[in-house]
C-alpha cells in the first residue's frame, strides 16, 4: 500500500468524525462557526491532504475546492488568534 493512499485514508476517516462531529453540535446544540483552534487546525489540515491527494490524482476541479477550504480555515484561524 503507498503512503499517500495511508494519508488519504487517514485524512478522510478524520474528517469524516470531525464533521460528523461539527454538524452533531450544530443541529443539537445550535452552535456557531466559532470552534477551537485546535479543531479547526487539524480539519484544515485534512483538508490539505486531500486537496494534494486530488491534484496529484490530477482531479483539478476538486483539489481546488479543497484549497479554498484550507484558505477559508487559514483564515479562521489567523482571526481567531490575533482576537
């Protein structure tokens, strides 16, 4: 088995809880966007790798879907530390 195929693997099963997870305290407990940053770091992160795992795949269309969302938790991120 090649790594990327672990990466990918792992990333996926990650984010699958972590969303599944967001989505929970979302719909029952009627939370906002605001997460911790620890959260929001390792989802981005997964987000990384699947994003390099599509353009490597050569699946352009949703590697950059991929980008935009790692962009939008840099951002996150990066406000939510400097407030």
């Amino acid at each position: 088995m090649q790594w990327s195929n672990v990466f990918r693997k792992i990333a996926l099963a990650v984010l699958s809880v972590m969303v599944i997870g967001v989505l929970y305290f979302f719909i029952w407990h009627k939370e906002s966007f605001s997460r911790p940053i620890w959260i929001q770091v390792v989802m981005a992160f997964c987000f990384l790798m699947l994003s390099i795992n599509n353009f490597t795949l050569k699946k352009y269309a949703m590697g950059w879907i991929f980008a935009g969302i790692v962009l939008a938790f840099g951002i996150s991120i990066f406000w939510d530390a400097a407030v």
